[in-house]
C-alpha cells in the first residue's frame, strides 16, 4: 500500500472518529457506561524455536446509547521471550538470541459500532458495523508493539434462536508498516455460538481466523472456549481458554475478565 492510500485512510478514520465523539458526546446524559479489566495470558513459539509469553491486563470503557456503542481500550502488556512477536500480529520480525523481558503501555484501541439491524420478536437477528483504530502506543523499541497505526472496519452477525445464539465476523485490517517491513493487510472472521443455561450464566465456542500478515510467517487458527456469568445487575464474569493451530497463534492461552455496568 503506497504513502498516499494510506495517509487517505488515515484522514478518514480520523474524520470518522471525529463525527462519533460528537455523537456520543451529545448523547452523554442518556446512554449507559461500563468498565471491564482482567487479564489474558499467552504463550507459543510462532514457529521458531524458544516460546513467547505474553501477558496483557486491558482497562477498556464502554459507552451505550440506542444503537451506538463507543469503546476504549488501554492496556499494561509484558512479553517474555526472543523478540520480534506482538500480540494480535504474531511474529514479525527476525527474533533475537536471547529471552528478555519487555512491560510497559500497550497499544490503545478505540472503537465505534452501530447496530444497523435489530429483528423483533423472540429470536431476533442483529447486524453491527464496527469502525477500530489501534494507535501505535507500544514501544516499538521495547518490542511491545510495531510502532504503528491500524486500521479495521467488521461486520458482526448475531441470530438467537431460544436459548442459543450463533454469531459471526468477517473483517479487514489495514497494518501499519514498521521502518523497513511492509505488512500486508489482511481479511479476519470468527464463528461461533453460545448457550444460555440459565438467565445469569452461558457458554460458548469461537473459531477465529486471520490471513497471515507477512508472506514468511503464518495465517491465525484458533479455538476459544468460554464461560460468562452475570453475577448481579451491574457485575458480570467471564472466563476462557484458547488452543492455537497455526504458527500465527499462540500454542495456548487463557483469561478473565470482570465488568461493571453503571
């Protein structure tokens, strides 16, 4: 992708962000707000030889009003391992010789959906269009990040019928290039469904994919497992575990997150 394509999508996702914030800002009184934090643990050698660990604790508010939804995430992330593998791209760069480890600020996310389709009745079908931009706040030199903006805009597909739900993405995600590595933009999606045991507790599968962004390493495959529970009106929890089948994801990982909803 030349200079001027993406300095294009990058005025127009700064313009996009733009007109949300004035959006949510004057709906402010009649929306609804959560905060969510926890932790995610991953580990898996992205097909070289030594393991990378990655610990990520995100700190992310939510903001609700009719059929927007705005998001901000700012994450703590800790990496041990050789170098040259991030969270969300995997490995991207030559690896060094020896473990380190590496903590600091995260790359921070901020995100726009809008619920284009809400199907009534019992078993209503839902259709999101969300806009994301990952700013490059990681230090690149620390190896916590590439240095370098984002960009992806999904679509996100939600049908319950009864007590479950099946839900899909498909996506694209425009990388930013470090100095001297040009990463290809890539189409994303998931799948999966949940089930409702009861009103406060549920469990589901996704299957995630991603093309690979390099043409040396590899696409992303993998399961995730999880189970959420609404422990009161304002609190709820939820857990997970994941399995990765390609060298673009982590051999394995697990998580918990808690949110309050005010």
């Amino acid at each position: 992708m030349n200079k001027k394509t993406k300095k294009t999508i990058f005025a127009g996702a700064v313009s996009l962000l733009a007109a949300l914030s004035s959006q949510m800002a004057c709906a402010a009184e009649a929306g609804s707000f959560s905060l969510t934090t926890g932790l995610d643990y991953s580990s898996g050698k992205y097909g070289g030889t030594q393991s990378t660990d990655i610990l990520y604790i995100p700190f992310t508010g939510k903001y609700e009003r009719g059929p927007w939804s705005f998001k901000l995430t700012v994450p703590y992330v800790r990496i041990t391992g050789p170098g040259g593998v991030v969270k969300d791209v995997g490995a991207y760069k030559t690896a060094g010789a020896t473990r380190t480890t590496e903590s600091g600020l995260g790359d921070v996310v901020a995100a726009a959906t809008y619920n284009i389709y809400a199907g009534g009745g019992a078993n209503p079908l839902l259709v999101d269009l969300t806009g994301k931009v990952k700013f490059g706040t990681a230090d690149q030199n620390k190896g916590l990040g590439t240095g370098e903006n984002d960009y992806a805009a999904q679509a996100d597909i939600y049908k319950t019928i009864d007590k479950f739900t099946a839900f899909g993405t498909i996506g694209y995600k425009v990388f930013g290039d470090p100095t001297g590595i040009n990463l290809d933009n890539v189409f994303y999606g998931s799948l999966g469904g949940s089930y409702r045991y009861n009103q406060k507790t549920s469990a589901g599968l996704i299957l995630d994919l991603r093309q690979k962004a390099l043409s040396t390493s590899s696409p992303q495959r993998e399961m995730t497992a999880f189970v959420s529970h609404k422990i009161d009106k304002t609190w709820k929890a939820q857990g997970y575990v994941v399995k990765g089948f390609a060298n673009g994801s982590p051999d394995w990982g697990a998580g918990a997150m808690v949110s309050y909803a005010f």
